[in-house]
C-alpha cells in the first residue's frame, strides 16, 4: 500500500470487536495506535446468547496494558471522540 494511503488509513478509528484474539487485539494497537481503538462488541452477534463482552474484555486484559491504556479504550477514546465531535476540543 503507498505510504500516503496507509498514512490516510490509519486515521480510521476502530473497535475491538473481533471476537477476543489478542494477538489480533495487539497488532490493532500497533498498527492504529492506542487513542484510534475504542471499545465494540458486535453485540447480540459473534456469541450466542450475550455478545463477546467477556471475551474481549478478558483479551483486552491479557494484553498486559498500563490501567491508562485500558481505561482509553473502555471508555476514554470515545468520550474524547464525542467531545472534539460536539466541539468542546
């Protein structure tokens, strides 16, 4: 992919919904960096009857991250999102 291109796509935000692979959950942070993933499920889809919270969350955990880190992306990315969304920057 050309640089520009990757560049471009690495602005895209993205969430965690796939399905509790740390390893995939690892290369994500690497690739979009910590403040692009936010929190995501997929919910009621992917596990049968609740969603894939637990699963991620406990992917999310095995990943060793600083309690800053995980607080970003349960919580702190989308609030910050919001907030450059409605303005208050």
């Amino acid at each position: 992919m050309p640089e520009q291109l990757a560049a471009d796509f690495r602005k895209f935000y993205v969430d965690t919904a796939i399905l509790g692979n740390p390893k995939a959950l690892a290369l994500t942070l690497d690739y979009f960096g910590l403040d692009k993933v936010l929190f995501g499920t997929d919910t009621p889809l992917g596990i049968a009857p609740a969603g894939a919270s637990q699963v991620i969350e406990a992917a999310l955990r095995s990943l060793a991250l600083r309690p800053e880190e995980e607080a970003a992306i349960f919580a702190g990315n989308i609030q910050k999102l919001l907030l450059k969304e409605e303005g208050h920057d």
